[in-house]
C-alpha cells in the first residue's frame, strides 16, 4: 500500500469546518504541520482563540477524518498557540472574498 502524502490529508482536512465560522481549517491556517510516518500521523494545528468552545469537535472532525483513509494507524493532534492564531493566517483569496 502507498504511503499516504501530507498534502492527501490536507485535502482530507478540507472537509472539516469550524463551526461558527463555517470555512475549512486548511484555508483558516488553522492547520500548522502535518507528518505520516507509516500510518502515524501527527498534526499540529491551533484554534482561533484558546477559549474556542468549538475546540474539542474540531480536534474530534480531524481525527475521525484522517482515521477514514486506507492505512492510517493513528492520529495524533497536538494544539499548539505558537505561532498564535490571526486572521492574517487565513488564505489570502478566502481573505479576499471575506474582505478582511
């Protein structure tokens, strides 16, 4: 079975929103790295806010949509606050059409 690259699980992760902003964590720049090594897969990533209350069903979504693809043995997900999250952080043409 092939390895399953970082950027297959981003688009995976594409699929999983925040919910009271309803836009995907890859283009809010929630999602910091992203490493499979053999089945393993670690993810660091970050919240809009430490407080998120949306913070345990985000994490929840990643784990399950990450554990649905062929050969993956774990999921790891680490919350990291460095850097700290900003709406700079979003993609520049998601940026655009929300006019930030």
């Amino acid at each position: 079975m092939e390895k399953i690259s970082e950027e297959e699980i981003k688009t995976v992760l594409r699929s999983v929103k925040d919910p009271e902003l309803d836009l995907n964590i890859i283009d809010l720049g929630l999602v910091y790295d992203v490493e499979n090594k053999d089945g393993d897969v670690a993810v660091k990533m970050t919240l809009t806010s430490p407080g998120c209350p949306a913070g345990p069903e985000i994490v929840g979504d990643v784990e399950r949509s990450i554990s649905a693809l062929d050969g993956i043995k774990s999921v790891d997900v680490e919350i990291v606050w460095e850097p700290y999250w900003t709406p700079e952080r979003i993609d520049p043409r998601v940026r655009e059409f929300l006019g930030f």
